[in-house]
C-alpha cells in the first residue's frame, strides 16, 4: 500500500496557527519584546488583523483612529487656549 504524499505524519510544522493571538504582530514590535499579553501589543496585534479590503475592517480602523487622535487634539487645543 502507498503512503499518501501528504500526510499528517510527514507535517513537522510547529509554528501556530493564524489565528491565535500574537500573530500579526510586526516584527519591530516583537523585536522591542511586546507580545499580545501587554496593552500596546494587544492593540498592535488587533490591528494588524484588519483588512482594508472589508468595510467593516476600514470603519474600525477609522474609530481607532480617531479614538486614539482625540487626546492629541484637545492636548493642542489645550495649550493654544491657555496662551
């Protein structure tokens, strides 16, 4: 009997899967040691998981973006109302 060309046995891949967490994080941030397990990688790795090509993914990155813009603006306005 034939063994299967490919077969289960012959697969010595042990890298995880996709789609566990900690995946898509850019290699900058795995090399400055951020993993999922910490706030910014957490966020790294979520956003590394949008596609552009899926609308609800561009509506997301537009919220983070501006969720993470806000503080920003109003530390400008901030300081140009204080003057």
């Amino acid at each position: 009997m034939e063994r299967e060309l490919y077969s289960w046995e012959d697969e010595d891949d042990d890298t995880p899967p996709s789609w566990f967490a900690g995946q898509h994080l850019p290699a900058d941030a795995r090399r400055m040691g951020l993993t999922h397990h910490v706030p910014d990688g957490a966020i790294l790795d979520f956003a590394g998981r949008l596609d552009s090509a899926k609308p609800v993914h561009r509506i997301t990155a537009w919220v983070m973006l501006v969720i993470f813009g806000m503080p920003v603006v109003f530390a400008v306005m901030r300081v140009f109302y204080l003057f």
